[in-house]
C-alpha cells in the first residue's frame, strides 16, 4: 500500500522541451460540464474531458444525485440531464477529494435542493475556507452547517425556497461568483454578483452555451431564476494550467521548441501568458476555431533571455493557478519579480507562497514573502530536495525547474498530479523532461 503523498519525482538537469502535443482537458470547464450537463433537459455530449481526479470527483458526486453519465471515454461523456428539479438525495456523503472547485460549486447547486446533502474530500480541502461561499448563500436563505472553523464537513438542508441577492464578492473568485449564480438559478427574481477584479467567466459562457440568459458587464453578472438549461455538445479546451508548465519549461531551456495545440485562450485564464511575454518569452499564438464558447489557438514557445517584473495587481486573478510555475520563470530571469495582491494563494491545495519560497530557498534561490505577495531575485537554481506539500502544481511547477537546475531535483509528495494532470509525467518525458516518478512504500 501506499499513501497519497509518497510519489516522488527525480528530474535531472540537462534536456529541452521539442515537440507538437495537447495537454489534457480543462479543469474548471470539465467541472461545469458535468454540473451543467446534469441539470439541463436532454443529452449533453462531452469530448476533451479531464479524466483528472478532481473531475472525476464531480462526476462520481453527480452519479450519486441520481445523474445516469456514460463515459468518461477517452474524453467523451455522454450525460442525460434531470433538468434543474431533478437531482434527488445521495445515499451518502459526496467525497469531493482534494477539489475545492468541486465542493464551492456544489454548494451553490446544492442550496436550492429539497433533500440534504453532505460534502466532504481529503485533508487538503476539509482544511480550506468555505464560509466564503456558505455565508453568502445563506443570505439566499440556504441552510449550510459547516465546521465553527468555516470548514467542511458541509452539511447541506433543504431550504424554504431561495431569494435572490445583490452580491459585492470580497474577493476575486470565480468558485464564489459561481455558487452564487448558481444558486441563483432556483432563485426567484434576479441574482447580481460583482466582482473586485475579473476572474474566469466559464459558468456564465456554458450557461449561454445551454440557452440560459446570464447578463455580464463591468464586473456584474446577473441571472434570474426559474429559467431551463437546453443540452448541447461541449468540446473541452486543453487547459492553459496545464500548458503553463510546459511553457515556461520551453522558455527557460536552451534548445527547446514547442507546439501545445488547442489550448483554451478564454480572456480570463491567458495572464500566464502576458505575465511571460513581459518578462520576455517568445510565444506565438496562432488562434483556431472556438470549441463550445470558449476561445482556442496553438501556442508556439521558444526560448528567450527572461527579466524580472512587477506583476500588475489586477492580472493575478488571470494567472491565479499558475503563479508557482512562474516563480520558477522568476528564478530563472534577470534582476527583481515582485508579486502582490495574492493572498489568495495561501488558501489553495496549500499555501502557494510559503510552499514555493520553502522550495525555491532550499534550491539556493533569494525569495522573500509577505502576506500577500514575494519578491524573489533570479539567479543560478541549485539541485537538491523539495516537498510538494501534496500540490499538484508544485510538484509539476519544481519538475520544469529541473531543466536548468545544476544537479538533480528531487520533489515528494507528488501523488495530487493525478488531480489535474493524468499523464504529465509520460508526457513531460516524451518532450524531453528527464523525469521518473517513484512511489515509496510506507
Ligand atoms: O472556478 C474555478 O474553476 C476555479 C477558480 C479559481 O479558484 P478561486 O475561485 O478560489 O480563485 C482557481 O484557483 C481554481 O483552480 C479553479
Ligand atoms: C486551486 C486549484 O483547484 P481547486 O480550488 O479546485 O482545488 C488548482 O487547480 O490550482
């Protein structure tokens, strides 16, 4: 046997990324798929989904409300939605593993259900903040018991019937903005969220995309519920986090050159790629047809000497889940990157800031953090041993360092890769990271 956080990875240094690939489906789009695709009348047909445990998760939690899905295979999903009144009472718990995503949005569908329902996932997400969405929707008039700490186990009750609300999110999310709206959608009347700053608008794009009307303009999105979802198809993007290893891998390593085909290039997910063109990557974008929505292209990356930045405040919601890969782009650049308003990386998988500084500084890089932020000096990056603490982009974000570093790099607690990207290590070793991963025995 072997436990969630004994995978190790060993990448040695030398090597470059060459070669034409498409990572695996987007994670935010491959969740509302499922959500979505449950609570419309009629056959949603999926291809490109996330066979990622965190997916994984939303489908098997979908299955238990009574949700018939055929699939996933190789991608494709082929679910016969209930229509928004269909859902009926799971027989137990809904185990939504390491997948905050999974268990905010569930609690927005959730709120306005006639049965009770209880959430729980492992210790990573029973340790994250949920008052962030319960608390709202309780103005809504939802019944939502959680922890004194605002933690899961959740326990959702059958409401009275929701109200709408008139929502200023206190901070830049789109799991909060999405359960709100959500849950508005078995609200009477209309539901308005505004927002601090821009964050991913998937929800509101698929909900448009099953004939839902969603207003959003200026940071406000409004529904109004009472209204029906109409199945289509879904074609899911190759997620633009995902690709972000790779291009900042091909953008660091001499001699590297790399095609990622039909990557998602929503608006609202492509800061990683403005926060590396200012830094001085080469990337190429060549746009394609739009897949269910959302905006794709081929992006080519070539290396190219990279240079400190200030990161604009208002482009970290945009490259949220990629910042631990871009330090390892700062450590790897000339002079000074200074990052702050991102206090939300404290509250993902792991505390994203102090996790990468720990890291970085165990690998000879000069980082130091505030809350909110960290100002970080590139320079030479050391071999040596790091802990993933358990995050799937840490581990993946420490493996690309690994092509530049001047010894081998050692990464365990790599188990949670698996959450978003099945197959990295193949395909990592395939373009030319010198990768193996190794389960050790407890
Ligand atoms: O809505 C989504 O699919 C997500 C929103 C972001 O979280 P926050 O809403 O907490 O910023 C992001 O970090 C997460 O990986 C996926
Ligand atoms: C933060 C992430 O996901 P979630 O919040 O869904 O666990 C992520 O994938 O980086």
């Amino acid at each position: 046997m072997t436990s969630a956080s004994n995978r190790q990875f060993r990448v040695t240094p030398g090597g470059c990324l060459r070669g034409d690939i498409r990572v695996p489906g987007d994670k935010s789009i491959s969740h509302r798929a499922v959500m979505l695709g449950a609570i419309a009348e009629g056959i949603t047909e999926v291809r490109g989904f996330l066979e990622g445990d965190d997916a994984m998760a939303t489908l098997a939690a979908m299955r238990a409300l009574g949700v018939a899905i055929d699939g996933p295979k190789q991608g494709a999903l082929q679910i016969d939605g209930v229509g928004l009144h269909g859902l009926s009472a799971p027989a137990g718990p809904l185990d939504l593993g390491n997948s905050g995503t999974s268990m905010r949005l569930f609690c927005g569908l959730l709120a306005g259900q006639t049965f009770t329902a209880e959430l729980v996932g492992d210790a990573s997400l029973m340790r994250r903040p949920m008052r962030r969405v319960t608390e709202p929707l309780a103005r809504m008039g939802a019944v939502i018991h959680a922890t004194e700490a605002g933690t899961a186990p959740l326990s959702i009750q059958p409401a009275a019937g929701l109200h709408t609300i008139d929502y200023a999110m206190p901070m830049a999310s789109a799991q909060v903005k999405s359960a709100v709206l959500l849950a508005g959608l078995y609200a009477r009347g209309q539901t308005t969220v505004t927002e601090p700053g821009i964050t991913r608008d998937h929800t509101e794009r698929m909900l448009t995309a099953f004939g839902y009307p969603v207003e959003s303009h200026g940071g406000e999105v409004r529904v109004s519920g009472g209204g029906r979802l109409t199945a289509g198809p879904i074609d899911v993007p190759a997620d633009i986090s995902s690709a972000a290893f790779f291009l900042v891998g091909a953008a660091i390593a001499a001699g590297s050159s790399l095609t990622l085909r039909d990557v998602g290039l929503n608006p609202t997910r492509i800061g990683v790629i403005e926060i590396l063109r200012r830094m001085g990557a080469q990337i190429d974008i060549e746009p394609a047809s739009s897949a269910g929505g959302e905006p794709v292209g081929t992006l080519h990356v070539t290396p190219a000497p990279l240079h400190g930045i200030e990161i604009p405040t208002d482009w970290v919601p945009l490259a949220i889940d990629e910042f631990p890969v871009l330090f390892i782009a700062a450590a790897c650049a000339h002079g000074v990157t200074t990052l702050s308003g991102a206090e939300e990386l404290r509250v993902k998988e792991s505390d994203r800031l102090a996790v990468m500084a720990e890291g970085l500084t165990a690998l000879g890089v000069a980082v130091e953090t505030r809350a909110d932020g960290l100002t970080m000096t590139g320079g030479p990056i050391q071999g040596g041993r790091v802990h993933a603490h358990g995050d799937h982009r840490i581990a993946m974000a420490f493996a690309m360092a690994g092509l530049v570093a001047d010894g081998p790099i050692e990464i365990s607690g790599c188990a949670e890769v698996d959450t978003s990207f099945p197959g990295f290590v193949e395909l990592a070793a395939q373009v030319g990271l010198r990768i193996s991963a190794v389960e050790q025995a407890t």
